[in-house]
C-alpha cells in the first residue's frame, strides 16, 4: 500500500531523514568502537587472570618450601648429638 504524503509531511520527513541517517551512523561507530574496546579488554583481563594464576603458583611454592624447612628444622633438633 502506497501512502501519499502530502506536502507539509513530505517537507517533514525530508528534514527528519538525514537526521535519522546521522544517527544511524552514530550509532554504527559507537558500536564499533564499544565492541573494539571489549575485545582490548578481554585481552587485558585474561593477562590480569594468567598472571595472578602465576602468583598464586609462587605462593603455593613458597608455603611448600617453608614447610619443608621447618620440617628439615625438626628433625635437626630431634637428632642427638654423639658425645
């Protein structure tokens, strides 16, 4: 169905138009950009979660060794000494 439009509606829709394209593309860059930023920030997060999955490994490595130290430390004490 072909609606015609008469002159004051057609003069309307004709300065509205180019607006709604402008915003259109407005919009289409924000999106762009938006979705570019979440990729750089997936990125930095997933360098953020590698390294502290490493510091979290350096700590367990350190309780492990203190451990092994104060373990060695008790058996020294309890070894007697020859006279």
């Amino acid at each position: 169905m072909i609606v015609a439009l008469d002159a004051k509606r057609y003069t309307k829709f004709r300065l509205i138009f180019p607006m709604l394209e402008d915003l259109e593309k407005q919009l289409l860059d924000q999106q762009a950009t938006l979705a570019s930023d979440i990729r750089s920030q997936e990125a930095t997060l997933t360098t953020l979660k590698e390294t502290y999955l490493k510091v979290v490994g350096a700590l367990e490595i350190i309780a492990i060794q203190k451990k092994q130290s104060q373990e060695n430390e008790e058996v020294k004490e309890e070894v007697p000494i020859p006279i």
